[in-house]
C-alpha cells in the first residue's frame, strides 16, 4: 500500500508541475499573450451560481487557440493591503499570439460562455499582456 501511496503522490506532484512548465515554455516565445479575466457574482454567496460560471469558466478549454487555462478561485492567503480577493471567479489564459487571443474572442464556444453566463456576473475586469 506504502509503494502505490508513493507512486500516487510522486505522480500528482509531476501533475502540478505541469503547468508552471507550459508557462516557462510560453515564456521564451516572442509575442504570448496573457489573458486574465476576474468575475464578480450578482449573487455572490450563491454556490449554484458559483458552479454554473466555474462550469462555463472550464469549458472555454475546449477551444483550440488556448494554450493553457487556470481557472480558480480566491485563495485563503493572508490579508494585505496589495490583495484584492473581491472576485468570486478568475481564469488565466495563454495564447501563442495576438491572432490566437482574436479566434478565441470569436469562437463559437466563448459566444455561447458569454450568453449562457453573462447573467450570473455583475463585474467583469480583463488584463491582457504581452511580453515586455
């Protein structure tokens, strides 16, 4: 039981290291664009309404211009002046370029996230980069 516990644990540390190294490799590219989106809830200690935005949030994955996609919620750190946990949803997005974050922008699937779930939100703040 100790020897697949091991294997378990070894094997999801591996898993989480996955993204920080997607984000490295992006990171030597030229033009990656970063696309961080923060949502308020209308109704913010709703949990249906929390699953149903995290639900839409995940399956914008689906869309092939994105590289990598962090969907989260605000964590439990210590409280700061600098920190700023009023959001109830952020995702964190990569794209190759300018012309992936674009077909993104139009694809059908982020239409659909939009009118399936533009009602559950009351605040929505983008910050796009680019490498500097």
């Amino acid at each position: 039981m100790k020897t697949n516990r091991r294997k378990f644990i070894a094997s999801a540390s591996l898993l989480t290291l996955a993204p920080a190294v997607t984000g490295l490799a992006m990171e030597k590219e030229k033009n990656v664009l970063v696309h961080h989106v923060f949502f308020w809830l209308k109704n913010p200690d709703n949990k249906e309404d929390l699953a149903k935005l995290l639900a839409g949030v995940k399956s914008l994955a689906k869309i092939e211009t994105i590289q990598f996609l962090h969907v989260g919620v605000p964590a439990s750190t210590e409280k700061r002046d600098v920190v700023d946990n009023s959001y109830a949803v952020s995702e964190l997005m990569f794209f190759k370029d300018l012309a992936g974050q674009k077909t993104y922008q139009d694809h059908p699937i982020h239409q659909k996230f939009i009118a399936d779930c533009s009602h559950l939100w009351e605040r929505v703040v983008v910050y796009d980069t680019i490498n500097g």
